[in-house]
C-alpha cells in the first residue's frame, strides 16, 4: 500500500470516528440508541480503491446514486475479494436500468413511484430473483426540484405497494432541502410522522427512515433518522459545512 493511500486510511477511520460520535450525540439527544442507526457511506464520487480504504477504515455499506456506477463497483469490488460488501441505491432510477440492479444490491432507498416500484416487482418475478426491500422515496418538502411522492400519493398508493409481489416496503427515505436547519427539521420530522401514520393505519412495521446527508445529519438523527446517508462528510477531506 502507498503512504499516499495509508494517510487516505488514516483520514477516513479518524472522520469515520467522529461521525459516529456525532451520531451517538444526535441520538442520545432524542433518547436512541445509536446501535440502532446504519451510517451509510455514499462512495458516488470516489472509485473502488477509495471504497476498498473506506472498509479497512471500518466502514461496512455503502450508497451509490447510478445504476451504472453501482455495477461498476460491484464488479470492481468482487474482484477485490470485497463481494459480499454492502452497496444501496440511492439515487434515480429508471425503470429501464431496474435490470442492472437487481442481484447487486439489497437495499433501494429510491422508490420514488408506484409506477418504479410496479416495475422492480415485475423484473423481480420475471428472473426470479430474490425479493427485494424498497424505501418509498417522498417529497416532503414539495420542492419541485426533488423526486419522490408527496406525503399524500404516498398514503393513497401505500396499500397496493405493500401488496406487491417481490418487493418488500421497508420503510421511507428523504431528502430536505439545503442550508435551512429549520426546514430540514421539519421535513425529517415529516418523514417520520408519515411513517407513524402508516404504520398505525395498516398494522405494518416500517422499520428504516433513511434521511440526513453531510450538512443535516446531526438534525436528522435527532428527528428519528435511522439511517444517514454521508458522502462528502466521510470521503473528502476538504468537505466544510455549509452550516
Ligand atoms: C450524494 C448523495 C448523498 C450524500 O450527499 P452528501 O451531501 O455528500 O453527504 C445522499 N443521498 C443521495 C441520494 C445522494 O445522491
């Protein structure tokens, strides 16, 4: 391994240090326990050596935001005796790229339509492969910039997405808008009571809120994230906060 590479590790497994720390604050502050919390580092704009550095500093998922780019880690980190590392979707999804995630990841936090998720339960049964648990992504916010359902489709769709066949809804994901503490709160606070709600509508368990990203995860937590989503924060070394 090169000096270069070893500082790389270093850096990581301090920041991956302080990350958690962080997150056990956020989480004490609401009465949680941080076990309960996955940090999820999103590797989007790294490549396979900086994630293969990223797991010997501890980290154990990972995020990434385009089919294609997803592919190509898998492949590259299979071949680096890494395939059983955990890798979500985090990002867009097209109905034409479902194929390429299918068998390659486990987790799909984008499930930002009835009509994307007809679509993998479709795929999914024509292999067949595996069910596969996805998130509901919603617009909270309504920011016309953001994907996802509004809180309302989302209720309105929700017992026909549980009903379908190889996919398995297993909680909510979200996205807040940037450089407002105050809406971000408000928009995780959201996403949580949504989920409360249908959980108490239709008796089912939904166990993951997958929301907070570099600049709004402490807040996110202390909102009833369990699950962030970090990428700036955990690779780059140069990452401020915007706030
Ligand atoms: C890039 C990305 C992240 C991570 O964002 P940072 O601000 O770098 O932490 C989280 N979620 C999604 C969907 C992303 O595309």
């Amino acid at each position: 391994m090169s000096a270069h590479t070893e500082d790389y590790q270093a850096f990581l497994a301090e920041r991956r240090s302080e990350l958690l720390e962080r997150i056990a604050q956020a989480a004490a502050a609401s009465g949680r326990d941080a076990s309960q919390i996955t940090l999820l580092a999103v590797s989007k704009t790294v490549g396979p050596d900086e994630v293969a550095a990223a797991v010997a500093a501890g980290y154990d998922a990972f995020g990434e935001n385009r089919p294609q780019e997803l592919v190509r880690k898998r492949e590259a980190l299979d071949a680096m005796g890494l395939a059983d590392l955990r890798i979500d979707m985090i990002g867009n999804l097209q109905r034409n790229k479902i194929n390429q995630v299918i068998g390659r990841t486990s987790l799909i936090h984008s499930g930002s339509s009835e009509h994307l998720l007809e679509g993998i339960s479709k795929r999914v049964v024509a292999r067949p492969a595996p069910p596969i648990t996805c998130l509901i992504e919603v617009n909270v916010s309504g920011e016309a910039t953001k994907s996802g359902m509004s809180p309302e489709e989302a209720r309105e769709a929700f017992p026909r997405m549980l009903e379908l066949e190889g996919v398995r809804i297993g909680g909510l994901m979200t996205m807040a808008p940037a450089a407002s503490p105050d809406a971000a709160r408000r928009t995780f606070a959201g996403l949580r009571e949504l989920r409360d709600g249908l959980e108490r509508s239709h008796g089912v368990s939904l166990p993951v809120l997958s929301c907070g990203m570099s600049d709004d995860f402490d807040i996110a937590v202390e909102e009833g994230s369990t699950l962030v989503r970090l990428g700036r924060i955990v690779f780059d070394q140069a990452y401020a906060p915007v706030r």
